[in-house]
C-alpha cells in the first residue's frame, strides 16, 4: 500500500510539476515567481489536514487508550510541523519577490508560524521523560487543545486586514481556469505523497513501540 502511493505520487507529482510549467499561464503581475503558489499553497492546504488529523486521533486516544490513535497524532503531527515549515519558506521566497520583504506581520503569516511553533512544542513533549501512557495522554489533551488554532489560521485573513495573496485566491479574482486546474492537481499530488509518508511513519513508530517492549523484557 505505501509503495503504490509512493509510486502514484511520484507520477503525480512529475504531473503537476509539468502543469505548472507548461500548462498554467504566467500570472500578469507577479510574472514566473507566482508559480510558487502552486507548491506553497497545497502545502498549507495538507499542513491544516495533518493537524486536524491530530486532533481526532488525540480524541479517539482520549476516548478509547487505544496507542495505535496516539502514533497516528505523533505521525500526522510530525508531518503538519513539516509541511506548514516548507509553507512558510515558500511563502516568505514569494513575498521576497511580491512586496519585497522576507517576512511581515500579515494575521495569515502570523497565526501560521505561532501554529507551527505550538506543534512543535507538541513534538517536543513526546519526547519528555516520562511514562508512555502519561505522556501520551498529556500529548492527547495538547493535540486537541492546539487545534483550536487552525481555524483563526484559516480564517485570520477575513478578520483581519491582510495583504496575503489567499485572499483573493479565496475570492477567485485573477486565477483563470488553468491555475485552478494546476493547483488543485499539485494538491492531489502532495496529498498522496501525504498519505504515504503519514502511514510509513505510522508504521515506524508501531515497529518502534515493538521493539522498546521486547527490551523490556
């Protein structure tokens, strides 16, 4: 199963790769550097759904002990603190380019980097010295207390006055019907790239949790 979504997320993303440079049109006003968008925005589209991931599997943990539901928090949340850290370096190359700064205080940049910081902080603490089955019900609580702030990510550009270009994407001003037609295939392509890595690392982390018990005895 992994392999197989390996192998088609390779191709798709050969794919989108192929659409975003021969398919999609340069943009008028940002020119070749808002193909960017293309990668940055499925990135923080997978980013958003690795966290949600985490928050249900840190209920279900919460409701059920079960470890499998916290290796799935652990895993997702691993890949959420990468995928929103690439969305972050692609946007802050994008903004180097589109308003000339690295890096501003817009409500959509500065929710999404205290976003990454909190789960960060969330994979710090599987790490502490403590007991398995309390760290991960500390882990659990965390998870599901730190999703409350994906929807202020999600939404901080609506509230707030921002100049993040997602706001018009949002509104669907500019974007012609190739561009949707290339995000939305790059987005496939990371998702199953997504999918896989998320189930490697959740089978890492079981075979981990094997071998620390055999140890024990």
């Amino acid at each position: 199963m992994i392999r197989i979504l390996a192998l088609l997320a390779v191709c798709a993303l050969f794919g989108a790769q192929y659409m975003i440079w021969m398919y999609a049109p340069i943009e008028a006003t940002m020119g070749l550097v808002q193909k960017i968008f293309y990668v940055h925005l499925p990135l923080a589209w997978w980013s958003m759904i690795s966290f949600f991931v985490v928050f249900i599997a840190s209920g279900m943990f919460l409701l059920k002990r079960l470890p499998g539901y916290d290796r799935l928090a652990g895993a997702a949340a691993e890949l959420g603190v990468l995928f929103s850290g690439l969305a972050l370096i692609s946007g802050s190359l994008w903004a180097r380019s589109a308003w000339n700064v690295w890096w501003t205080w817009d409500p959509r940049l500065t929710t999404t980097l205290i976003m990454w910081f909190v789960y960060a902080a969330y994979l710090v603490l599987r790490t502490a010295p403590m007991a398995q089955d309390r760290r991960s019900l500390v882990c659990a609580v965390l998870g599901v207390v730190a999703f409350l702030d994906v929807p202020l990510v999600f939404y901080s550009a609506r509230m707030w006055r921002s100049i993040h270009p997602a706001v018009f994407a949002q509104k669907g001003g500019g974007l012609e019907p190739e561009m949707w037609h290339t995000v939305i295939a790059s987005g496939i392509a990371f998702g199953l790239l997504w999918l896989a890595l998320l189930l490697l690392r959740k089978r890492q982390l079981s075979m981990q949790a094997e071998l620390d018990a055999r140890r024990t005895f």
